[in-house]
C-alpha cells in the first residue's frame, strides 16, 4: 500500500520542514504509545467477575434472538470444524487488528496532516468509547459459554498467542478478557475502510478496504472472541469518532481559547 491512490504527491521539504516534521512525527509515536497504556490499564482495572459478565452476554444473546442476527454457532462451528480456516481466522484475530492499523496510519501521515489528523482523532475517540464500555460493562466472549469453542485456544500451539485470548504466550494475565463489549477489532477495521473510502483514489484499494472490515467482523465471531452484536457496537464507536472527529475539526478551537485567553 505505498500511496493508495493519493490525490497528490506530497512536495519536496526544506530542512525546517523535515525537522518539523520528524518532531511531530515522534510525539504522534508518543501519543500512539500513551493510548496504548491508557488502552491496557483501563482494560486491567475492569471488574472481572465472571457472573455479572456471563448475566450481560446472556442479555444481549436475548436482543440478537429479537433482532434476528443469532449467527454466533454456526459461525463458530464452521472455524472450529475446519482447521485451516481456524487457524487462519486465529492469525488474522491476532495478528491484523494491529498491522493494518499501523499501517494505514503511516499512509495517512505519508498523505499529509490534513488527511492523517482527522483520521487519527475519529480513532482516539472511538476507542476511548470502546475502554468506557469495558470498564462499565464487562461482557464475557462466546468461548466462556458452553456450546463454544476457543478457536485461538485450539490453535495456541501453531501460534504465538497462549490461551488468554490473543495475548503473546505468557502474558495472559495483562489483557482484560472480559473486554467483549464493543469489539474494537471490529471498530478498527471499519475505521480502515473508511479511511481508505474517504481518502484512497483507486478502487481495489477502498473495495479491500471493505473485504477487511467484513472479514474481521466475521473472524471475531466465528473464532468464539465476540458476538454479533459486539461487532455492531465496534462499528457504532468508530461511526461515532470520525462524525466527532469531523464535527471538532470544524470547530476553530485555537481561536476560541485564545479568545477567552484574553478575557
């Protein structure tokens, strides 16, 4: 994915700019890095009771059987069934939520701060949505319920993740398994494809986009990691951030504090 179609080719930089750049270059590093500790601070001071989180899946398995969308067995039983597909599924579960993350925001700061900023804000705010649920409303998976399998936990010898989720073997007990609710593999991959819908040129590349974001959804669900409607409320973050996003970069804010500055 070298230019994903830019609109134009960024111009040449004078030594100023380059220095500039490479200092906003390291406190976007910076900041990437803060949200991680936030992300897995916030996650390791949830409550983990494990009944309040079965009672709460069990509540939203009754609004899918209203809604219509109770695909979870089936998906499950698939990937569990057929074990390159599980194994792939357990790879991609992983793996992708952060390679591609990471790397559509390289391309996006490759595009210039017009592009990379809005869509960094609409990330940062979907996922701090998505930490506020999973501190007020830890969820257990489908793979805690009977009748499911942990595909990831069935593959752990192939990989290199353990039987905690998608934790690197060993580190189990840094990761919040009871962060179902909304799933931000979903949200980040819906992120993916409207950053390439919004701001890549060619076709293939927004139409991938999309094949990502379908197939993430599906994979968290068949591999037993989420439900259907975790995957939704992912998406529903993400829809959030980028209108908030969008709506604060219409905002002068800059003016408005100096403004009060003065007063």
């Amino acid at each position: 994915m070298k230019d994903g179609g830019a609109v134009a080719t960024a111009p040449a930089l004078t030594p100023a700019k380059k220095s500039s750049r490479w200092a906003r270059a390291v406190f976007e590093l910076v900041l990437i890095l803060a949200l991680w500790v936030f992300y897995s601070l916030a996650r390791l001071v949830a409550d983990t009771s494990m009944g309040p989180a079965l009672d709460r899946a069990n509540e939203l398995l009754h609004v899918e059987s209203i809604l219509g969308i109770q695909w979870e067995v089936p998906l499950n039983q698939l990937f569990s069934d057929h074990r390159v597909l599980g194994l792939a599924g357990s790879y991609w579960y992983a793996t992708l939520h952060y390679l591609v993350t990471g790397a559509v925001l390289i391309w996006l700061w490759r595009l210039g701060a017009d592009r990379y900023g809005p869509a960094r804000r609409a990330l940062v705010i979907g996922t701090l949505l998505g930490l506020a649920a999973y501190i007020s409303l830890p969820t257990a998976p489908p793979r805690f319920i009977q009748g499911y399998v942990d595909v990831l936990s069935l593959h752990a010898a192939d990989g290199w993740w353990g039987a905690d989720a998608s934790a690197p073997r060993g580190l189990g007990g840094l990761t919040n398994e009871l962060a179902a609710f909304p799933s931000l593999h979903a949200g980040w991959s819906l992120w993916v494809a409207l950053a390439l819908q919004i701001y890549a040129t060619r076709y293939w590349v927004r139409a991938l986009g999309w094949l990502y974001a379908s197939g993430t959804a599906i994979v968290i669900v068949g591999t037993g990691n989420h439900w259907v409607i975790d995957a939704l409320m992912g998406w529903f973050v993400i829809i959030v951030g980028w209108a908030v996003a969008e709506a604060i970069g219409r905002i002068p804010l800059h003016r408005i504090l100096r403004r009060r500055a003065h007063h």
